[in-house]
C-alpha cells in the first residue's frame, strides 16, 4: 500500500511538471508572438519620441480664417552660369524676378482665394487667381487667357475637412491588422535566440517568411478586413479589389524577417530584412542607449547610418557609413542645418539651412545653400520668403468671376491659345528662341 501511494506520488510529481512545462512552453510561443504584434505600435511611439513627432490632432478644433501676403525672391550665383548652353540667362532672370502673392482663407464659409504673380524686372510675367467657392474652383491664368475656367465639384474644403478623419481612419486600419496578423501568424512563423548587440546579452524574436507564407498572411489579412464593416466603409470598393493569392504563382526564394531585440523586457533594436537571391538589404532602428537608422545590406554592411542626438528638443543626427564620416543633420524648432561632406581630403562640404523667423505677424523664411572647400565658401542660392498674416480677416467681396468658363466646354482653340501662350512665356523666360 505504501508502494502504492509513493508510485502514485511520483506520477502526480511528473504530471504536475509536465503540465506546467507545457503551460511554459505555451506561454513562450504566446508571448514571443504578442510580442512581435505590439512590437509594431512600440516602434511607432519610439521613432515619434526620438524625433519629438506630436500629434497634430486639434483638440479646439479651430477654423482657418484669415489673409496673407507675401514676396519671395531667389538668388542664385551667377558663376555657376554659362553662356555656352544659355543657363547664364536663365540666372540672371531668375535672380531678377519676383514672386508676389497673396491668399485669404475661411474655413467656416469654405472659401479660399490665391493671387500669384511672376514678374522679371517689375514687369508682369504671368500669374494666376484661384478663388474656391465650396466645391466650385475658378481659375484666372494671367497673360495667358481671358476668362475664369470654372471647375465644379473639386470641393478642396472637403479634403481639408477629411485630413484628420483620415488619420483616424488609417489608425483604425493599422489596430485591425495587427491584430488579424497576431490571430494569424503561427509558432512556426516566429524565431527564438539570444544575440549579442553592442555587448548586451538580447533575446532575438524572429517574424520570418517566405514569399508563399508572406502572401498566405497577406490574403488572410485582407479576408478579415473584409470583414470588418468599418474597413469597408473607409476603402470602399477598393477593398472588394485587392487579392494577393494566385494559384498559379511561381515562388521565388526571397524571404522577409522583422527582427526585434529584446533586453531587460525593453526592445532596443527594431531590424527588417529582405534576403533575395543574389543580395540582401535591410534597414534597422536602435533605440538603446544609442539612437540610429541604419540601411544595411550584404552581410550587414552599413550604407548609411544616422546616429540621432536629442537634447531639449533639438536633434542632431550625425551621418556615416562604415565609419566614414558623411556629416551632420542639425534640426531644431525653427532651424534646419545640413552639412554632407563631400571630400574629407579636401575638406569640402555642401551646406544648406532653413530658418524661420516671426516677428509679430510677420514671418521670414530663409533658405540657404553654399560650398565650402578649404575654408573658401561659396554661396550657391538663396530665397527669402516674407510674408505678413493677418488672422481673423479674409474678405471675398471684391473677387469677381463672372467672366468665366466651364472647363468642359473648352474649345480645342482655347486650349491651343493656353497652351502656345504659357510655352512662349516660359520660353522668354528661359532665353530659348522660338
């Protein structure tokens, strides 16, 4: 009897053990596989932290309402010009024109008026008026034709209106996938192993596919949102169009992994994989103690890399590859500078930057480009952008388009006059003879 009972003792003990390896091995398979799921929502929230990226989503929801006027002007250095294929006039007219403009804009009465004019050497070139009255746009094409060409039913108000709704529709989406992706990947999809990554013991999940397993989630992916009634509701019939199986494809051996390197429970590099054939390419994110994007390829060479530097909001991100320095991205709230070496022997760069300056209600935007080489700098272009806003005010009372045309019922004559009249224009311009 006690044989008995220490027998039945044993096998409880191994049943028991059984039962709760198996519950491990099954909350494994579970949980690297959840883990590769969120991964996703995880690696947008990193990239939106790492480049200060914030929701644009306004909470007061504010109408546009107001009037801006403004001139923008270019200069580009006149050595760079040639007389031998006529690109020094081109030059010279450039840096004698200006650009005038103006526009006022409701958003409550959905209406929007443009003013825009090209003058070289004070003189009117061509412009063009487009004033949008709800779906109803009309356009005046100055020195080109004589009538407002009206077009109905391009409701530009709409789209404004549609933007954020479409962000929240294409989150919707994103959700619905990851999780038909989740309920459909399997515990054979999915690679377990421990890497090392900059000497930091990792473990590696692994999403690995084939292109006939790739497509096989695909078309499944597309079932679900079929589906769904919401899906069908944003896409439409598009949705009824898309298919991914045939069965009469032919597979080929490239395979695509999604890799994500866990350490301490926090994932501190993202890595996709494309292995073909004949090559191999990739792109990775770190976001450990150290912050990059890096496109690789063949044995996990770097092509470039951009090392990504945030410190109160302003971000420096410095460019490699395989070491070799290629220069620095600098971005803060009204200020961007770039600096690409072009040749460290001879110490020459290409630069340009773009900074924004308010005053009030006015705002200069500046946008530079030069060439340093052995200390030497040369200015390649510059355009100036000044233009004042008045906020609150966009008055419509003056615009007049009565004189107009529908753009169906052009003649083939009008269209040649518009079209001879714009190509001569842009041929002055351009110092060509015709």
């Amino acid at each position: 009897m006690k044989k008995k009972k220490i027998i039945a003792t044993i096998l409880i003990i191994i049943a028991i053990g059984l039962l709760v390896a198996g519950g491990i091995i099954i909350y494994q398979n579970y949980s690297n596989k959840n883990r590769i799921v969120t991964s996703f929502k995880e690696l947008q929230s990193a990239l939106k932290d790492t480049f200060n990226i914030e929701s644009t989503k306004n909470k007061n929801d504010t109408k546009t309402k107001e009037t801006a006027a403004g001139v923008i002007q270019m200069k580009i250095n006149p050595i760079l010009g040639n007389s031998n294929d006529g690109s020094n006039t081109i030059i010279n007219n450039i840096n004698n024109s200006t650009f005038n403009y103006e526009y006022r804009i409701d958003e409550d009465a959905k209406k929007m008026y443009l003013n825009g004019s090209l003058l070289l050497n004070m003189q009117e070139l061509m412009g063009i008026n487009l004033y949008q009255n709800e779906n109803i746009s009309y356009i005046f094409l100055k020195n080109i034709f004589d009538k407002y060409i009206m077009i109905d039913g391009n409701n530009i108000f709409n789209y404004l209106e549609e933007t954020e709704k479409t962000k929240e529709d294409i989150n919707y989406i994103y959700d619905k996938i990851s999780k038909s992706l989740g309920n459909n990947i399997t515990k054979d999809d999915i690679k377990v192993a421990n890497e090392k990554i900059n000497k930091v013991n990792t473990k590696k999940i692994s999403l690995e596919l084939n292109e006939k397993r790739f497509n096989e989630l695909a078309t499944n992916i597309i079932n679900d949102l079929k589906e769904d009634e919401k899906v069908k509701e944003i896409l439409g019939t598009d949705l009824n169009n898309l298919n991914i199986n045939d069965s009469n494809t032919t597979y080929s051996k490239t395979t695509l992994a999604y890799n994500i390197y866990i350490d301490k429970n926090d994932i501190i590099k993202y890595e996709i994989k494309v292995n073909e054939e004949d090559t191999n390419y990739g792109f990775a994110f770190n976001n450990g103690k150290e912050k990059s994007i890096i496109i690789i390829n063949d044995d996990d060479n770097e092509i470039i890399k951009g090392t990504i530097n945030n410190s109160n909001n302003n971000i420096t991100i410095n460019l490699t590859s395989n070491n070799t320095n290629l220069g620095t991205i600098n971005i803060t709230e009204n200020n961007i500078n770039i600096n690409f070496i072009i040749d460290e022997i001879s110490n020459t760069s290409l630069n340009a930057s773009v900074d924004s300056i308010t005053e009030n209600n006015k705002i200069t935007t500046n946008i530079n480009m030069s060439m340093n080489s052995s200390g030497t700098n040369i200015d390649i272009l510059t355009l100036t952008d000044i233009k004042t806003i008045t906020e609150g005010v966009a008055d419509f009372a003056n615009i007049n388009t009565t004189n107009n045309i529908n753009i169906n019922n052009l003649t083939d004559g009008d269209i040649t006059l518009i079209e001879n009249n714009l190509m001569t224009i842009l041929y002055n311009y351009l110092g060509i003879n015709i």
